[in-house]
C-alpha cells in the first residue's frame, strides 16, 4: 500500500522561495511590479511570521520584507 507523503505546513523560521507559476496567476501578481527579481523564486528566504494565510518573508539581501501567500511558497531545501 502507498501512503502519500504529506507535505510539512510552512512556519515561522521555515527557508522558502516562491513558486513562479503560483505567482504568475495570482491576484497578487496583478497588483505588483511585472518583473520579480530571481533571487525570490531561488530562495532563500525566511519566514518572520505567519498571519492567516499570508508568510512574511525576509530575503539574505538589503531589501525590504514582503508578505505572500502560503499557497505561493515551496520550502527550500539544499
């Protein structure tokens, strides 16, 4: 019998970075800049803290925090 893995929920301290595709069609994508940095769908970036169904992400750069949706973030594994 094969069980499903099932994916870990994603919290505060998790390494993520964003799916592109999850993104892309997102009614967040509508309301943001066009052309993302690579650096945000290469991750690392970290989870400060989770409200609801939104991550707030801090990026290993000298660029603000920004806040995402869960559905839009995959862990980073190395």
């Amino acid at each position: 019998m094969t069980e499903s893995i099932q994916k870990k929920p994603l919290k505060k301290g998790s390494l993520v970075f964003v799916d592109r595709d999850k993104y892309v069609k997102s009614i967040e994508a509508l309301a943001s800049d066009d052309d993302l940095p690579n650096y945000v769908f290469e991750g690392p970036g970290e989870i400060l803290s989770v409200k609801e169904e939104y991550a707030q992400i801090r990026w290993r750069r000298p660029v603000p925090d920004v806040w995402l949706k869960l559905d839009q973030l995959e862990e980073y594994i190395q």
